[in-house]
C-alpha cells in the first residue's frame, strides 16, 4: 500500500486557480526565442479559472490510464544522481521503462527525454533543456500530428511499420528526493472534457515549429490531484494514444498553486521522463 494512504488521513480537496487559453479562433502560440517586434503573438494561459481540485488518494484504485488517462503507483527503485544527467540516462531510464511495461503491457518503451521541473526564473535564458520551471498552464503534450511526427523522429526507420500498430506517449512523472508540498501537479479526467476543448498551440523555435494541445475552459473537467506524492511514489500520465476505439487518448494537466501550501514548504522539485510504448495489436 503507498505510504500515503492511512486510516487516519485527511482528505485535500482544493479549490485553485487553472490558466486554460481562450479559444478565440486563432492557434495560440509560444516563442523559445524572442521574435521580432513586429510578430502578433497570441500567447496561450490567459483565461484563469477556480476550479475544484479532488484529493485523489481516498480513490486511488479507480483511476485507468485508458479512462481517465492517469495512475498513481508505487516507484521503490532507488535512485539519486537526479544531478547527474548521464546517470539518469544510463541508470534511471532502464527503471522508468520497466516501470511503464509493467503498469501499461507494452511490448516495447522508448524513453526518448527527461525534464527536471523546479521553481525557476520564467525567463528563458535561466532554463536549460533538461532543467525547466513547472508549467501552470493547463495542456497535453501532443496532438494527432505530433504524436506520429515524434514516433518518425525518433525511430525513423521503424516508424513507419511502428505506426500501422497501436503507439501511446506516456510521462512518469515523480519527486526527487523529498514529498511535493508546492506546485503539485493536477490532472484533468480524460473522460471528462471534449475533444472541441483541446486547442493546438504552435511551439515556435527558430529552426522548426512544433505543436501541443492547450485546454479551453469547461464546467464539465474534473481535475484531481494527489497531495504530498513522495519520492517513492510515480503518476504515468498518458499524452498520445494512436488508438481511436473510446480509450483516452490525450490528458491535460498542470502544476498549481497549492493554496494549503505552508510558506516555509520546501521548493517542489520532480522529474518528468518522456516515453513511447509501442504495443503488438
């Protein structure tokens, strides 16, 4: 049983505010440089919510990466050179693969990027690829086109017999060393919003632009969120699922401000491992 579940424990319910985008016809977009002056940016995250926040922990068998599009289980590997990128490469990836096998029957995993996420400077220049703020903003990593793209990025010999098969992104996402006690990370119910909700947002770099889902607001989102995950414990969070029979196929999420936050919380600090699972049928 994860440690965090006890006869004892107090349910965490919140209220908080979400940046969803407007949908006001035009993709929005984001820069990784500064473009010039003259460019009409549309900038993603504007449209603030409250919303309810439900303590996920008093349900925590019930959730389906195929309903709702995330769990929440046990992740006992040691590991602790989160400092030390070649180490996570060489060491914690093979743990993270085998975590995702396990959890979703995949055949085979990729583990193709890892992020470590803190409380950072939004100023570009003070983030690195691998070492990057939370985002507060409501969003789901790939869209119906990306998905397929990164699949030909990564393995583009085998894409192509790949894609003719069954394809789903899946992020672990898990704290370093210590219990989140800031900027935990909400998920919105998969079943829950539609597919005229997801908007894509263009990523715009200088040599390629690439592309995510935003969320526009709904009453209809359920969000959840598992207060105090603690470094033993992983959520899998499905971003891409090539399969179009009901199943989740994309799961918006976001860090938050905790409103029971303590002012003297240690700063969050979590890592995010980015993988494809390819699957036999």
């Amino acid at each position: 049983m994860l440690s965090a579940m006890h006869s004892n424990y107090a349910v965490q319910d919140v209220r908080a505010a979400l940046n969803y985008t407007e949908d006001n016809g035009v993709a929005p977009d984001y820069y990784f440089y500064e473009p010039d002056p003259a460019v009409k940016q549309n900038p993603p995250g504007t449209d603030t919510h409250e919303v309810a926040i439900r303590d996920g922990w008093p349900r925590l068998n019930e959730f389906s990466l195929d309903r709702e599009g995330f769990v929440l289980r046990p992740f006992p590997e040691k590991f602790n050179q989160f400092d030390d990128d070649a180490a996570i490469k060489q060491a914690f990836y093979s743990q993270v693969i085998h975590f995702v096998k396990q959890h979703t029957g995949a055949q085979r995993v990729v583990v193709f990027d890892h992020t470590i996420r803190k409380r950072l400077p939004a100023d570009l220049k003070a983030q690195t690829t691998v070492q990057r703020p939370a985002v507060l903003l409501v969003h789901s990593d790939y869209t119906v086109d990306s998905g397929p793209q990164r699949v030909r990025d990564i393995v583009p010999d085998e894409a192509d017999d790949l894609l003719k098969r069954r394809v789903a992104f899946y992020n672990v996402w898990k704290p370093l060393y210590r219990t989140v006690e800031e900027l935990p990370l909400a998920m919105c119910d998969a079943s829950s919003h539609a597919a005229q909700d997801m908007l894509r947002m263009d990523l715009k770099y200088q040599e390629r632009t690439g592309e995510i889902y935003v969320m526009r607001y709904s009453p209809s989102h359920r969000w959840t969120y598992f207060p105090k995950m603690q470094a033993d414990q992983a959520l899998i969070l499905k971003t891409y699922d090539s399969a179009t029979d009901g199943r989740a196929r994309f799961m918006g999420h976001s860090a938050f401000e905790d409103p029971n936050t303590p002012a003297d919380a240690p700063k969050r600090e979590s890592i995010e491992v980015r993988t494809m699972a390819f699957f036999n049928a």
